[in-house]
C-alpha cells in the first residue's frame, strides 16, 4: 500500500517556529515530526510515500532527500495549496488505482499501522473509508465521533460545546480508489476531503481506534505537552540498524 502524507501546511498558530521551520519539521524530543512519521508508515507496511510541499518547501525537500528512507519518498510542490482533496486528485495516477492511506503529518502518533491496513482489508461490505480515532482530553476542540456497535460512522460532531463523548477524528485515513472518483466528480482543483467528501460516506466508514499516543501539536501548549508526555520507540531502519 501507497500513503499520501500532508506536509504542505504553513502552521501559523506555532509561530514564531514556523517563520523559519516548516511545520513538518518541527522538533518533539531532539527529532523533527516527519521523521516519526517515516519511520512508522514504513515500519508498518507502507511501500511508498508521497508528499506533498509548499511552506518552506527546499528546507523539507533537503531533509528528505537525507533521509535512510528517501528512495521510498516522492515529494511533489503546491505552488498553490491544493486542499486534501485537490492533492489527492492531482497526483491521481501515484495511487495506481489501489487502496491508500492518507494522514496528516501534522500530528505526533505511534499509531498500529499495519492494524489499520488489517482492518481495512476487513472491513464491512459497502464501506470505503478506514479512518483513525483517539481519544481527546480536549472534545470540543476536536471532531468527535458517533458510531454504532459494528464501529461504523454515523455522525460527525466538528468542534461543537457539549459533543456527545471525546472519541476523534484521528486525520488517518484509508481510502478505497472511488474516493477519488468523488473528488474529480466535483470538477474543482481545490477541494476540502473533511468537509467536501467524507461526510457523503457516513455509514461507509469504519473507525479504528488507536490505544497509542494522538496529539495535534499545530499550538505552543500542544508542543509542549507532546514534548513532555511522548514516549518514543525504537524503530529500525531500512538497513536494520536501531535509529
């Protein structure tokens, strides 16, 4: 399986980081977040990774290109922000017609990735999204979920006062290829998959909750709490060797 990683983003609510860092490559205990993320979607069973660059693109093209995985990365440009969905249908082909994940790599996780890919392959007929959840300390800040017993989506409840418990939306996804379909169906460059797409499959999406670590660290407080609280773990790397 391919995965899509979202690196695009400006993360203007960490500057002044960010003015000279791109988020992707902000630091979490000594490492820049991109690297955990390299680690754990190849660790997991990932064969190939896109990513997508705009904000500060040279420093994170230099930084993968120095990578022990960097013969498994592709990195394409935005000169213009795409949205999820429109970077989704623009490198259309990348995806070869197969199942993919999709993340956001602006979130520090240890998440079971080859878990999630398992649980994809087994999903309930008719469904078409696989999508990551986590328990939050902070509900209303988060897009909580509502399912039913077999643990699909039925309703969204986006950064709302009193959501109905504190299980969210992880920003990991797998998608099957007719995902894509839907996106080029709406005959836009820029497209949003959390509000444009993947609210039209409700009752088609499995949810899988992580018992790991989830943390969105787009703010200070959030950078400083996953600075403190996370613990790291070893991963080896294509060569074998401890990193």
């Amino acid at each position: 399986m391919r995965a899509l990683l979202l690196a695009a983003g400006i993360g203007s609510r960490l500057r002044p980081i960010t003015d000279t860092v791109p988020k992707c490559l902000v630091q979490i205990q000594g490492r820049p977040l991109l690297d955990y993320w390299l680690d754990l979607v190849f660790q997991g069973g990932i064969e190939r990774v896109l990513l997508n660059t705009h904000w500060l693109a040279p420093q994170v093209q230099a930084h993968v290109m120095a990578s022990p995985w960097a013969n498994r990365i592709d990195q394409v440009y935005e000169a213009t922000l795409l949205g999820t969905g429109g970077t989704v249908l623009a490198n259309r082909d990348w995806f070869q017609n197969q199942s993919f994940l999709l993340a956001h790599a602006d979130n520090l996780t240890d998440f079971d990735v080859a878990g999630l890919i398992a649980a994809h392959e087994g999903k309930p007929a008719g469904h078409a999204i696989t999508m990551l959840g986590f328990r939050t300390d902070d509900p209303s800040s988060c897009g909580i979920l509502e399912l039913d017993r077999q643990n699909t989506v039925l309703a969204f409840h986006e950064k709302v006062a009193n959501p109905p418990g504190n299980l969210a939306n992880g920003a990991v996804y797998i998608f099957e290829p007719e995902v894509i379909d839907a996106i080029a169906a709406l005959e836009r460059p820029v497209v949003d998959l959390s509000t444009e797409i993947i609210p039209n499959y409700l009752g088609r999406i499995l949810c899988v909750e992580t018992d790991g670590y989830h943390r969105d660290i787009g703010n200070p407080e959030s950078l400083r709490r996953a600075n403190s609280e996370f613990k790291q773990k070893p991963f080896k790397g294509p060569a074998g060797a401890l990193r």
